[in-house]
C-alpha cells in the first residue's frame, strides 16, 4: 500500500495535502540553504513574530492562511501563532534528501518529529516543501507521515534507505499555486462537506472560495462564507482514474451556528447515486430568516 495512505494533515496552515508528482530531480546541494530558511521560519512562528513569519512564508501560503483565518472570524495574524502544535525543530532528524522541480523543492527528514504536544514521539518522516521567489526561497508548508502501520518501512528508513523518496508524497510540488485574493470577513462561517468515493469534486462557491475534493470524506472551510440572500456554487464532478470503486456522491454546505446551543444549517445539497454522472453543476442557495430558523433550539421550558 501507498505510503500517502498514512500521512497527516493538520489544520492549523502548517501543513498540506498531497500533490500530484512532477519531475523532481535530486538536488542535495539546497539542503543547508532550504533548512536555514525553515528554521529561521519556526523561529519566527514560535516568538509570534508576524514581520518575520511573513518574510520567510511563500506569498501564496500566507494568503491561505490569512482567509482561512478571517474565514472563521479569528483574528489574523495573532490567531496563526495560537496554536498546541507547534513546527518541530529538525534537531536530531536525519536527512534522507531533497528533491527539486522547477522552483519547488523538497525536503525529507526522519527521526522523532516533536510536536510539542507531550509523549514519546516515534520516528517517522517528514516532507518540508519550499518554493523560489523573487528573493529566495521560502518556506512553504509540510507533511508529516505516521508509519505506526508501516513498521517494516519505518525499519528500512532508519538504516538510511532513501529510494522511498521516489514516492509521491515526498514530492516537490509540481506546479505553484496562484496567489489567491483576500477574502471578505464572512456574515456566516459556511463549511462544505464533501462525500466523493471514486470521484473528483471541484467546487466554487461564490466565485471565491475554491476547493478540490479526491476519493475522500471531509469538510473544508468556506473563504468569505455565506452571506444573506443568493450564494453560487459551481460543481465539476468526474471520476477519479486512480480510485478502486465509486460509491455515491454527495455534497453540502452548512452554516455554522452563531449562537452557542444553535444546530448547524444545511443550506445545500447534492446526492448522486453510485451509478449516477453529472459533469458541470451551476446553481444557487438562499440564505434566510427561515432557513436559519432552521437551526435554533428552543428555548427550554421553566
């Protein structure tokens, strides 16, 4: 099985999906350049320093994080420091190579990965990723691997086997995101929630906020949210060549509660049987008084 299988996805900005592969070359010789670069970057995220965060943080990647922040109504930038998961120092980790494609790199580690969240961490790898910029390269986003499953890896990797890198998840990645433009602070936090066996989502919802779903089950925050009246979402759905099976198709958007007791609000959905195909899917939802009143509790009786 795929080592991609086990890997890690955080939610605090510090950390990425998968992308696909591209044609990434051996490049060792960026090693001491791409860990200074991190490690004045961590340095940076644990003094809370936002003129240094920012200077060491790919362009792209700091708009991300900055509209999944004003997304959710945290304050930015102070809410991207106020995290219990803290970027591990690369102290005592081993470094298996460094892969590089175009102006996106790669760099693997292995031993114990310290989160700063207590425990014995056990040694597994982790994938920094970098891109060059006008003025350098700066740090991008990581994946962290948990090989509890994969014992047998894990062993070979401590006697310092490095052909795993061949891998896609230890991959460069194969082209650099657009940099996206800010998003407004949204009247409502809105979530979609994505449940695509065997299929390939791509959605847009109010023309800003984009997302790509493959062969998976998860729900991602909506940048600049839901407001009163009409929403636009835009599906394209086809199937996903590398999945084992299809299973059916269903896509929400929920508004989150704003009220402490209140039900989350479905203001969106899709169902498509397994043997169902749809390709472009363009439409609206409304939001309003009575679907919000959807949500609200009652008030309990005296």
């Amino acid at each position: 099985m795929s080592i991609s299988k086990y890997y890690l996805i955080t939610i605090i900005g510090l950390f990425a999906l998968l992308s696909p592969a591209g044609a990434a070359d051996r490049a060792d010789s960026l090693a001491p350049e791409l860990k200074s670069t991190y490690e004045m970057w961590r340095t940076s995220f644990v003094n809370s320093d936002y003129r240094g965060w920012q200077r060491y943080t790919a362009a792209y990647r700091q708009m991300r994080v900055r509209n999944q922040a004003v997304s959710e109504k945290r304050p930015f930038p102070s809410s991207v420091f106020n995290t219990p998961i803290k970027p591990p120092s690369l102290a005592g980790l081993k470094l298996l190579g460094v892969l590089k494609n175009g102006n996106s790199a790669a760099a693997t580690y292995f031993g114990a990965v310290d989160f700063g969240v207590g425990g014995v961490p056990k040694s597994n790898p982790i994938t920094l990723l970098f891109v060059r910029e006008a003025n350098g390269w700066k740090y991008d986003t990581a994946r962290f691997f948990n090989l509890e499953k994969m014992q047998g890896l894990r062993n070979k990797l401590a006697k310092g086997g490095d052909n795993v890198l061949e891998e896609e998840g230890f991959q460069p990645l194969s082209a650099i995101p657009p940099t996206a433009p800010p998003c407004k602070a949204p009247r409502f936090i809105a979530k979609i929630f994505v449940d695509c066996p065997g299929r390939i989502v791509k959605a847009s919802v109010n023309r800003i906020s984009q997302h790509e779903f493959s062969d998976t089950r998860t729900a991602e925050v909506i940048w600049g949210g839901a407001d009163f009246g009409q929403n636009s979402i835009t599906l394209k759905v086809e199937d996903d060549p590398g999945a084992e099976a299809k299973g059916p198709l269903v896509v929400s958007v929920y508004l989150m509660p704003q009220i402490e007791g209140n039900l989350p609000v479905k203001a969106y959905d899709l169902q498509l049987k397994a043997d169902q195909d749809t390709g472009f899917i363009t439409t609206n939802f409304t939001v309003d008084e009575a679907l919000l009143a959807t949500g609200r509790k009652a008030p309990k009786a005296p």
